[in-house]
C-alpha cells in the first residue's frame, strides 16, 4: 500500500510525547514490511537539521483564504522519506505548538502542503494516516476540495488520537483559513451556531476509521469521563473506532543493547541491573545502599500525570519505609515545588532533577527497581513499556494503556508484571507502592516478577501488524 503521514511530531527532530516515537516507529516498520509509506511535518526552528542530510525538492505556495504562504519542501531519507515543510512564517516560534492567534494555520498549512507534495510527485495514498487535532480535517479536505483529484479517489483515511484532551477548538471566525468555506455545512453546525469550530470533531466525523493508543483507552473515550465531549460521536461510530497499543523500539530500549547505559543486562543475566543503580545513585548524589530499592519517575510533571497523590502521601511512605526516589521531569510550576520540596526534605533518598536528558531517562529505566505511573488517564503510555523490557517493575494507576500493559502481580500464581491500582486516590497509590515494596523483600518472588515483565513483546513487529490489518480493512470497503 500507499501510506501518507501527517503529524505535528517525529523523533529524533520534534518531539513532546509518544506521538513523535510512533511517527518514528511505524511508518518504518510499514516500510520495511513492504509498503510504499511517506511523512510530512513541519521544519520547526528548534528542529536539530545536522541530526541528517535535508535536501531541498520543492516550492509551494500554499493559500489559506486570505493568507499566502511560501514554503519549501525538504526531503530527508528514503526508508521511509520524511518531507519537511519549510514555513519560517509559521514554524520559526521557538517551540511546536503556541497559544498564537494562527496556530489553525500553522497546521492548515500542513495538511495542505502534504496534499500538495502528492500532487507535485505524483504519489497517490492508498492510506491517509492523520495524526491528532493537527491533521484531522485532512479527511474533510479530500473527500470535499480534492474529490476530483484522481490520485486521492481511492484514498481511504484513518484518524488516530493520541490524546483526547486536545482539540483544536478555534472561533468559528477562523472558517475562511480552512478553505472550506463552499462546504461549511459540513462542519457541525450547532458548534458553529455556539461560535466554535472543533478540527478534532471534524476527523472523527468525515475519517473512514479511527483508532487510538491503547484498547482500553479506546472504550474509556466513549464515556462521559474521559470523552472530552465528544464521547457521543465515538459513540455513535463505535464499530469503527479500535485501540492499537503503541510499540517500543527494542534497538533504542532494550538493557542489552542500550548505548547510554554503562552496563549492559539481559533477562538471563542482570548482574548489570544492580551496577547501573549504583551508577545513577553516584551520578545523582544519592548513597548507593545495597538493598534499598529505588523507584523512579521520567515523567512531564503536569495534572494529567497525577503526582498531586504525592502530597503527602509520598513524604509519609520515604520517612516509613526509607527507599530511594529519582525523578525527571519539568512541568507545571506547583508540581516542580513539590518535587523540590520532598528533595529538601530527604537530602540522601531524594534526587529531582529539573529538565528532561535523555541519557538520564534511558539511565532512571536501568538503574531503577520501580517505575511509577500514578496517571489520572493515559492513552498509552510508553515508559510502563519501556520499564518492563528492563525489568523495572511498573506501579501505575489502572487505566487507559496502563490497564492493558501491567498485570496486577498475583504472589501465589507467579503471575502479573506489575502493580496496578482502581482508585486514583492516596489510599489506591499508597497501597501499591507498599505492595510492591513487600514483594521486593523476597527475592525469589521478586525475581519472577522481573522475568514476567522482561519476556513481554510489545514490539513494533507486534503492533504494526495490527495498524496493517486495519489499513486491508479501509481498502476492502472502498469503492473500485
């Protein structure tokens, strides 16, 4: 097949979440798995261009009601390629995405330079994969403004929502940017009629399919809690609607073969496990004690994530039970004190450091003994997946991706890879950070435990193949 891609992420070059690891990941299984798959995103100012060869291709000239925007096309790679729009206009902020009274366009003029780049080489879609509120009215676009392209006939389009909470709700004055304006009464007019124009909305009523991060997170959107709103219109397409869980790179996560970890392990030998905790113990100004577990969090500090459980409960279980806490991660102002504060308070068990430094991350998955995840909703998550692969065993709350990845540990059975807790409360956290600090003062179950999460295969190989089926499944239904 022909797969497009339009996304507002992509590691190595733009990332914030697990939306740029999936645009890394996927279409280059999908590529080589045999298919056809190309990328579109924008050259944002912060993009690191030595990280690879860019090679110009292409000027286009993308209009948006009033608007005129010159742009080049950059091309990097070939397994898949990746073209980069080139927009100083809209892309040179400083940041991916802004609270400017433009952001519509800056992602209007993505979907249509991704059509546009089509155009100029000749590459017809069999599949138009949108990803998130900045390319969800990609699916409007070529079923009403390029119906008659012939090169778009038979494209079938799939919305994936990586995170429900963000819309792309903008005034209804922004209608003439949309170029949609001969097909307004598309748009859902009692929104319209309220002032507003939803673009998530708009995807999630014209895409063919629609998918998200997890099978779990998949039902919990269809419901009054967790849908945004909008869980009536999943809802009413719910036979379309299938939850994938993401994939892990296993050549950039795996014990056996990272590059920032100095002591390599694997399931069969974690004599390394033990070295690289004292190593992130020493490089952090922690006392390396041995015995004393270690749990960890690599985490954006916002609301979403739920460390508001922290306060007070996790000054309570460090003064009771005496283990060690290393957190990354930046955020929200409130969250950052807390972190600081627990570090003033227990000098020699707390580490927070500030930022986000990927050797550390990769360092906090080997060297830790528990990861925690306490999340309010998580759509997939990556880092429970991650700590699994190195035998970090995961404490999280029971939703979203986390209910599909971390079985609750069952001491008599042998079985579970992790501790998962109902209630998101202090009570539910609480309980699950002293479960599993009581498995982790028996070896023998300890080690089970860490075996049960190191066999888990949550792979690309795995989940690409199920992005395959649905993708055979939009193609069979359409019209020849």
């Amino acid at each position: 097949m022909n797969v497009l891609f339009v996304a507002s992420e992509l590691a190595p070059f733009a990332k914030t979440g697990g939306l740029a690891d999936v645009m890394a990941a996927l279409p280059a299984y999908l590529h080589r798995a045999g298919h056809d798959t190309r990328v579109v995103l924008p050259l944002y100012d912060t993009v690191d261009t030595k990280k690879a060869t860019f090679e110009a291709i292409m000027d286009l000239e993308v209009p948006l009601g009033t608007h005129r925007y010159a742009c080049k096309i950059f091309r990097v790679g070939n397994a898949p390629p990746v073209y980069f729009v080139h927009c100083p206009a809209l892309y040179a902020r400083g940041r991916l995405y802004t609270s400017d009274a433009d952001e519509h366009r800056r992602f209007l003029a993505l979907s249509y330079a991704a059509l546009l780049i089509c155009q100029k080489l000749d590459f017809a879609p069999d599949i138009l994969h949108a990803h998130d509120w900045q390319a969800s009215l990609l699916p409007m676009i070529i079923k009403t403004l390029f119906a008659k392209d012939p090169r778009f006939a038979k494209t079938r389009s799939l919305l994936t929502i990586h995170n429900l909470m963000y819309q792309g709700s903008f005034p209804v004055e922004i209608g003439p940017d949309t170029n949609l304006a001969s097909v307004a009464h598309l748009f859902h007019q009692d929104l319209m009629k309220a002032g507003r124009v939803n673009f998530l909305l708009q995807g999630i009523l014209y895409a063919d399919g629609v998918s998200t991060v997890s099978p779990t997170y998949a039902r919990e959107i269809q419901t009054e809690t967790f849908g945004g709103g909008l869980d009536g219109y999943l809802r009413a397409r719910s036979a379309t609607v299938v939850g994938i869980l993401n994939g892990v790179d296993y050549d950039e996560w795996s014990p056996e073969r990272d590059r920032f970890i100095p002591h390599k392990y694997s399931a069969s030998d974690l004599a390394g496990k033990e070295r690289d905790k004292e190593h992130l113990l020493t490089s952090l100004g922690l006392p390396y004690i041995k015995g004393v577990p270690v749990l960890g969090v690599v985490s954006r500090l916002v609301g979403q994530k739920g460390f508001k459980l922290f306060d007070p409960a996790m000054f309570d279980l460090l003064r009771k039970h005496g283990f060690q806490l290393v957190v990354l991660g930046s955020g929200e102002p409130v969250l950052e004190a807390l972190f600081g504060n627990l570090q003033r308070a227990f000098p020699r068990q707390v580490c927070f450091y500030q930022g986000f430094k990927n050797d550390l991350a990769h360092l906090i998955e080997a060297g830790a003994d528990m990861f925690l995840m306490p999340s309010a909703y998580e759509p997939c998550g990556l880092n429970q997946l991650y700590s699994l692969r190195y035998g970090t065993v995961p404490i999280v709350h029971r939703t979203g991706g986390l209910a599909d990845t971390v079985k609750q540990w069952q001491p008599r059975a042998g079985a579970g890879n992790g501790f998962a807790f109902e209630h998101h409360d202090e009570g539910g956290l609480r309980w699950a950070i002293e479960a599993a600090l009581g498995a982790y003062r028996d070896p023998k179950q300890w080690q089970r435990l860490i075996q049960n999460g190191m066999a888990e295969d949550f792979s690309w190989d795995a989940q690409g193949k199920l992005y395959e089926l649905v993708y055979a499944r939009l193609t069979s239904s359409r019209r020849h």
